[in-house]
C-alpha cells in the first residue's frame, strides 16, 4: 500500500498537480523499492523496447543479399535512473552515483565476462498503470553518459576544477563525480576491461537510434555489480498548455526559436540573463619590440609582473630612465615601472638562449630553457613534501588536455616524484595512466627537513609523441602540479594549475596588456579563441562566434545543473515533473574456448567542432533561396589522434597501452560508427578516408512527422554505420592505418541560427596487430602467400 502511495505520488508530481512535490526531496527506502524492482527485470529480447519500426543503419551492403536485423535477441537487464525531479527550463545534468545492477545479474557474471552487445533507452512516467514515455518535447535528452563497473572500479565525488564546470556533472559546490579504476585491479586474461562507458547516440536520437553490433563483437565486462548515469537533461515541458501536441513555454529573450516552432528553444541552452558573466584585463611579457598597449600607471604595472612572473621574491622599483623600455617591464628577479618616455624597445634585438620560468603553488616548481652548441636542454627543479609523492605536468592546467563536451582527449606528460623514484607518466582524466619510458636524468635529489627538492635534465624534444616537448619561443606554458597523502602514488591531497611565463636571461621583458579575458560561472575561455585553426576545424576560419568569450551567446556554458533558463525577470511555475532515464542492456555469455566468442570493441572518438565541442548554426544572408541556405564545416585528423594509450583494464576511453605502437599495430577496423547532431537542423554527417577519397560512412538523419511518441515532429534518429559479415548484411570493414587522415563534411539548415550544435563520431573498433611479413610458401588464413624480391630495392611483393 504505501508503494501504491508513492507510486499515486509520483504520478501526480509528473502531472504538476500535487502541491507536496518538494523540488529536490526523494522519498527515501520506497522510491529505491521501485529502483530495485525495475533493476531486476531481465529477460529474453522478443522485439524492442521502444516500439515501432526498428532502426536502420546507414550503410548496409547492396550486394549481400539479405538486409542486417535491427531487432535484438539476445537476454536482456533493465535498469533506472534515480528520479529526474524538474521545473519548468530547469537543466538536469549530474551524476546519479553508484546504482546496482540486478541481483541476478551479480551473481550470474561474478568474476566472470559479460559480453554487452547492445543497449536502448528510454524515458518513462512511473504510474499506478504502469510506465508511460515521456516525450521528447516535455524532457530534452542533450545526452548522456552511463557506465558498467565491476568491484574494483566505481564513481568518486572530487573536487572540481575550472576546466570541469562545462561538464555539469554535479559540479555545483565545487565538486563533481569520476568514473575511476582501482589501481590494484587485477589484470584479467584478455585485457577485460573492469569499466565499460556507453554514449553512443545519445541526445534527442537516443530512442530510436541503433545501439548494437554486430554477430561476435561487444563490449566486454569483468564482473558487473554497479552502474552510472551521467544525464543531461533540459525540462521543456509547458506547464500551461493542457492540448495534445507540442506548444513552447516562456522563453528567454536571447532564444533563436522562432513563434511556433516545432522545437522549444531551451533545448539549445541560450545564455539567460541568470548566467554569471565577467571579464577582465589578462597580461603577457613582451620579449622584443614594444607593447600595444602598456599598463597605465605604477600600481597596475607591479600587480601584473606579479602574475605574469609567478615569483614570491619580485622586487618592485620606479625608475625615471630614458635609457630603458618605457612603461613595466620584468626580468628574473625585478619588476620595474619606468615613467620616463623612451624609444627604447623590449629585449635587445639579439637571440636569446636561456630563459627561466617559476612557479609557486603546491609545489615550488622552476623550468630552465637552456640550447647552445650542446644542444637544447631543460633543467626542471621540483620542491614538495618528503614524506609523500609530488609532481608537475606540462601542457596543461588541468588533467585534461581539452574536453570535447563530456569527453576527454587525455591526461597531460608529468613527471612525478615518491621518495628515491622519478617516474614520467601520461596522465589519464584523474587517474594515473601510463608509465612512459624514461627520457630524464636525475642530478640531484635530496632532502632538507620536510622538503625534497629534485633536479632532473631532458632535451627539448620528447622522446616519444608521448612526452611532452618545450619550446623555448614560446613565451608562457600551462602546468599542473599535486601531492599526494604519502609516497604511495594515489589521489592526490591538494592540486593546482596555471600558466607559467618564461623570462629571458639577461634581458628585459615588456610586461603588456594582452586583451580581456572573459568567464561564464567562473570558467574562462582559451584566448584569443576556444577553436582550432583548420585542418583541425573550420570553426576558427570561419569565425563562429561560439569560439570567442564575447560572442558567445548559448550553449553547454551556459546550461548548469540546477540552472533555469529563463532571464531573471522570468519566474518558472513550481510544478515538478518527474520521470527517469531506462537503459535496457543486451547481454551474452562470453566463452575463451576453443576461440574468443566475442572481440571486444574500443572507443574511438572525434569531432568536426575539434576542442570546442559544439558550435553556432549562423543565419544565412537575408533574400538566400531556401535551399541554399546550408552551413558547411569539415576537419581532418589522423586515426592515431582518436587513441588513448591506455590500459584496456581502465575501460572508458583506453585503447591499449601499444596502441599508438606502429610497430605493433598495423591499423584499425572501425566496425560501428555513431554520429551525433542535434534536431531540426541537423542535414548530413560524412567521413572520409581522406588519403584515398574513399566514402566511409554518409548518414541523414530521419526525422519524426507528428505528435505521437516516438515520432516527435522534427526530431532525429541517427542511423550509425556497421561492418561485418555479408552473412549478415554488412559491409566488410577498411583496414585504416594509424597514420590515415580521416575527413569529416557536416552540412546544417541554416535558414534560421542555432546554438549548440554538435557534429561528433562516437565510434567502436578493433586493433589489427601488426603481424611478420609471411614468408615464402608460408599459408596464412587459407592463402598461399608467395613472396618476391624485387632485385631493385628491399621492398617484398606479397
């Protein structure tokens, strides 16, 4: 009775009719009853969860004779988010934590493999009568993330750094969730992973977009017992429209939908004026010529060299000199501000070989930038507490290099210090990742009371494109630094990052003002942009104004978890809806012998918008034929670009710790391909081989054309590619090298603007181990390979 009660409840929050629906209060015990009834349904697919025609692929094979099945027939789980509890244009993007998987399901795969070889989602009302979808015109899928863990790796709660606040993730307080991998997880035969992530066509597609492989291939899993979601959601749903179909609610002023559009302009996150926006003057040292525009006055002057210079012991001096730069200028050890009015120019016009950055925070770090006749040679001098382990990276000032929305390329080069040992790694997104070879040499390590302070070399140039490479031209670089409880390499204590300025030995550096920075909720955009000169991507030729702090006007930025996205004078009615995201998850069992009964399949993932992560549909001129009005971007980048040379153990994003190796990796086959656009303007996505012009994959979306669940008007599915067998209606897949460059075309309708707008390619393949050249005579796979030297050169004719 009282789970009738609660269930009566909820249904009453979701119609917006119960004043007792607290915005953020869950009923404890009762509604976790649902959460666990609903986590043990399991079954035999007998057609799929969500109803109607099953989805299609892009690119089945005309020649095999039989068209690839859509439907799922493998057994299945269910399983549920916590309840999503919104108002009216509240965003909903947090982690749900650490949820359980079916009982059944623990103990059937304890300290086994589960080969994962599909999923579906769903979002549903919890009813007396039952579930009932929620459409997507009343909650917004933007996308999601969910993974699988076994009991050696789990979601932590950690302290969040500026470079996290895009991604939502329950940030607010300053904290924000992580999947992570037990260090001492235990190597399973196989490389089976202990975290498995699922993203793959997520967004307003996730419904009736194909989430499965095909025959032999998933994604494995070492003893699943818990599960997480990763949600974002925006509520859509107008609280005053009581007819059938879809009418928007209030919107803000800087919204693009236009009056009576098919979509609610919320879904594109537009900047409200609720979001927390600042901008300040940033400066830079000059090393030769003049500024563009000095600090104005003493006062400013010092305040600047203090943060361009980083250094506890500047000393700060005015001097009247005609003789010296005018205005502030900075060498090692002295800021100086000159009233005089001089011509001379910054540095002496001569080539400098030696300059010095330094950097007080955690940990006191100093980098010397020295080349001559010798070569070209850094000295980095680390200080940190000796009872536990402490380090800095390079290249970053975070543990991620860039995010791609919710997607991380990879952990910066660091090297870090326990006790006697110096270790160089590639970080992984907040954990340890890869040890690499070793390319420092230790002068000095040494302890005086509580500090150990290491003096290590290395050349400029790393010694794998692993390693991180200095550049004495550059007159700044991004770092990080940490320590960690003892000398056992783990999470660290307390961390830190910014950027560390390069002074020339013996000359003097103009201190400039170097243009205004700009912040949304704290977060600063890269300067002078966010985007990547092409072939990396179009965005920045093209000037979108989502790469520039001061033109940016709606997307991931500005939609916070907890955020309403109304301008401040808008009140958003106290109605609650309340529904929650349903992953249904097919599974097989997974046998080793006498062959792998399934290969399992890693991530491989890019985007067109590359380190942006989204950009701006813009308009097209007044008076342009309908039809013309198309918005082109492209990018170009390598497959070894997409790799993560990682641990297979860690899952998520790891491709293999050899699989940036071209010695022992002869490729990949990609074998599904998701791309990920957003409704109603969404046109095309393709990819290229670009080194032989070869079309791999060209999807249209298929759009809905009514009121009807499911059939949304104007909302997308998004059929991936598949390669397989022509047994089952696939194409075979391309071998693609590490070095292919791929080339991605996305086309939009730009009749009207739009913020936001993605063009991604979640993807799923296998490493091709690089195998011998087969000797004369040799059989191999049932050909007889017959070798030839050619008497001209050492290549072989196979």
């Amino acid at each position: 009775a009282l789970a009738q009660a609660t269930v009566a409840r909820a249904s009453a929050c979701r119609l917006a009719v119960s004043p007792t629906c607290a915005p953020r209060s869950v009923v404890p015990g009762v509604m976790a009853l649902l959460v666990v009834t609903g986590a043990a349904l399991l079954g035999a697919a007998a057609g799929n969860l969500v109803p109607g025609p099953p989805p299609t692929i892009a690119n089945p094979n005309p020649l095999a004779g039989k068209q690839f099945s859509t439907e799922y027939t493998a057994e299945y789980f269910d399983v549920y988010s916590n309840p999503i509890r919104t108002r009216y244009a509240e965003v909903h993007w947090t982690s749900h934590g650490n949820l359980p998987l079916p009982e059944a399901i623990v103990e059937r795969f304890r300290n086994k493999t589960m080969a994962i070889v599909g999923y579906e989602v769903d979002q549903v009302y919890q009813t007396p009568d039952g579930e009932e979808p929620v459409p997507i015109t009343s909650a917004y899928n933007h996308h999601y993330g969910v993974w699988i863990f076994s009991p050696h790796a789990t979601m932590v709660h950690r302290h969040a750094h500026g470079s996290h606040r895009l991604q939502g993730c329950g940030s607010v307080g300053g904290r924000f969730w992580d999947a992570v991998t037990d260090r001492d997880a235990p190597h399973i035969d196989g490389g089976i992973p202990h975290t498995q992530f699922f993203s793959e066509g997520n967004g307003g597609e996730m419904r009736r977009s194909y989430h499965g492989y095909p025959k032999g291939y998933a994604q494995l899993m070492w003893s699943p017992t818990k599960w997480s979601v990763t949600p974002m959601q925006v509520d859509t749903k107008n609280r005053e429209h009581k007819g059938k179909g879809f009418k928007a609610g209030p919107l803000p002023r800087s919204s693009l939908a236009p009056p009576n559009a098919s979509y609610s302009g919320l879904v594109e996150c537009p900047c409200t004026t609720r979001i927390r926006r600042e901008s300040y003057m940033a400066y830079a040292a000059l090393r030769e010529g003049s500024c563009g525009e000095r600090p104005q006055n003493a006062s400013e002057c010092f305040m600047a060299a203090g943060k361009v210079a980083q250094s506890a012991g500047l000393v700060n001096r005015t001097v009247h000199n005609s003789s010296m730069p005018p205005g502030c200028s900075i060498d090692v050890d002295e800021a100086i501000w000159n009233d005089a009015d001089s011509s001379i120019t910054c540095g002496n016009g001569g080539a400098f070989q030696r300059v010095v950055g330094t950097a007080s925070s955690v940990v006191n770090l100093t980098v010397d930038l020295q080349q001559g006749d010798a070569g070209a040679e850094v000295t980095i001098t680390i200080s940190g507490p000796a009872a536990a382990w402490f380090g800095a990276g390079f290249g970053a000032d975070s543990m991620c290099q860039h995010w791609d929305a919710d997607e991380c390329s990879g952990g910066p080069y660091a090297i870090i210090v326990s006790g006697d040992s110096v270790v160089e790694r590639r970080l992984a997104l907040h954990g340890a990742g890869a040890e690499l070879e070793p390319s420092v040499v230790v002068k000095s390590n040494a302890v005086l009371g509580e500090v150990r302070t290491v003096v290590l070399t290395r050349p400029f140039q790393g010694k794998t494109p692993q390693h991180f490479s200095f550049d004495i031209s550059k007159a700044s670089e991004k770092y990080i630094a940490a320590f960690g409880h003892d000398l056992n390499f783990a999470r660290h204590a307390r961390h830190a990052g910014g950027t560390m300025s390069f002074q020339v030995v013996g000359q003097r550096s103009c201190i400039c003002r170097d243009g205004m920075r700009h912040t949304i909720h704290g977060r600063e955009f890269s300067y002078p942009s966010m985007c990547k000169p092409a072939p990396a991507s179009d965005l920045l030729q093209q000037q979108n104004p989502s790469c520039f702090g001061e033109t940016y006007a709606g997307g991931l930025w500005c939609c916070v978890h907890g955020q309403l996205l109304l301008d401040a004078d808008q009140e958003a009615p106290e109605q609650v809806q309340e529904y929650r995201l349903k992953f249904r998850f097919y599974f097989e069992e997974y046998a080793t012998s006498p062959v792998p009964s399934h290969t399992n399949l890693i991530r491989l993932y890019h985007q067109t918008e590359y380190a942006q992560g989204e950009y701006d549909i813009v308009p097209c001129l007044p008076g342009t034929p309908a039809q013309e009005c198309v918005q082109v971007i492209t990018a170009r980048w390598k497959v070894r670009d997409m790799m993560q040379p990682c641990s297979n153990r860690d899952g998520n994003e790891c491709t293999g710790k050899d699989s940036t190796d071209a010695t022992k990796i002869a490729g990949v086959h990609l074998i599904y391909a998701g791309p990920h656009c957003h409704a109603p303007d969404c046109l095309s996505m393709e990819l290229y081989n670009a080194d032989t012009g070869r079309l791999l994959c060209s999807m249209a979306p298929e759009f809905g054309a009514s009121d009807e669940v499911y059939d949304e008007l104007g909302y997308v599915a998004l059929p991936p590619c598949l390669w397989g067998d022509a047994e089952e209606g696939l194409q075979p897949p391309e071998l693609l090298s590490l070095d292919t460059e791929l080339l991605s075309i996305k086309r939009n309708n730009n009749t009207i603007g739009h913020y936001g707008e993605m063009a991604s390619w979640q993807m799923r393949g296998v490493l091709i181990p690089r195998e011998p050249l087969p000797e004369e005579g040799q059989v191999v796979q049932g050909w007889h390979m017959v070798a030839h030297k050619s008497a001209d050169d050492d290549d072989f004719l196979v």
